[in-house]
C-alpha cells in the first residue's frame, strides 16, 4: 500500500462515511495515466470509479515528468507531491506545499485525461500551507486532502439543511 492508501481509506470510510459523491484516485493510478499520457490508459485505468458522478475527486500528483517524451530516468520517480483536486463547483485546482509559480505538468495532463464526461476548465494553482523542508510533501498532501475533505462534507451539509 502507499504512503497515502491508508490514509486515504481511513478518510473515505470515517471522514466521509463513504459518501459517492467523493472519490480518492490513489498515488499509483495516478502516476500511471501521467507516465502514460493516454487517453485510452486514463479511461481503463479509471472508469470503475465512476468519474463523471463524482462532486469531489482528490488525487496526489507526482512531479516525475508528464508523458513519455518526458520522463526522465534519473527521476522516474519524482521528489515531490502535491494534491489535484477536482471539484465539480470550482473545477481543478493544484494545491502545492513547495513554492511553486504554475500547475505541475503533470496535474494539467491528469485532468486532460481524466474520463469525467465533460470538458475541464484550466487547472488553477491554489495557495496552500508551506513544508519547511525537503521531505514532508506526502505528509502535507495527507493533511491537505482531509481538509478540503472536510471543507466538502460541511458545504454539502450545510446546503442540504438550507434546502430542507
């Protein structure tokens, strides 16, 4: 499991309840449709997860090279996550724990690519909270997909209390 499974899991299950408007598309998944970058892959890859039924879609990103042309073999791995966050009220959005002046590449192929049965505006790049160091960007996307996490889950509450 990755760094982020368990967490994921435990946000799904006992943040939000598993609500079907949220989904969690895992690190792996992720990094697999951006080293693709096929549309064809994305669809395989993710059409069980029901994409276009989705309110909120959180997904770590990799900053590995984007595609195949760009992969780079000294860091097919990347060093560094950040969070895409697909909301259907907003739309994308990048939230970044490094400074960084514009949208991962890799976040704007993943959206390109995401099977969500409509066009995406462009990705936003959102202020987020800073790491310090070199080493906490896994922590800081954990902590980051449970507060928009959170933030969801209030505004859908509050506004079904308003209808009612």
């Amino acid at each position: 499991m990755h760094w982020s499974g368990f967490f994921e899991e435990y946000l799904r299950v006992e943040v939000a309840n598993n609500d079907p408007r949220v989904c969690f598309v895992s690190p792996n998944v992720a990094f697999l449709v951006a080293q693709s970058g096929l549309k064809e892959i994305a669809e395989e890859l993710l059409t069980t997860l029901n994409l276009p039924e989705k309110e909120l879609i959180l997904i770590p990103v990799n900053d590995a090279g984007a595609g195949p042309s760009q992969l780079n073999y000294n860091k097919a791995v990347g060093n560094h996550w950040s969070l895409l966050v697909i909301h259907e009220g907003t739309g994308p959005f990048e939230l970044n724990s490094v400074e960084a002046r514009s949208v991962s590449s890799a976040a704007k192929l993943i959206t390109a690519l995401l099977p969500v049965g409509k066009t995406l505006s462009d990705v936003k790049l959102l202020r987020s909270p800073k790491q310090s160091n070199h080493s906490d960007c896994g922590v800081y996307v954990c902590a980051m997909m449970e507060t928009v996490l959170q933030a969801f889950l209030v505004d859908a509450q509050v506004g079904s209390s308003v209808r009612s």
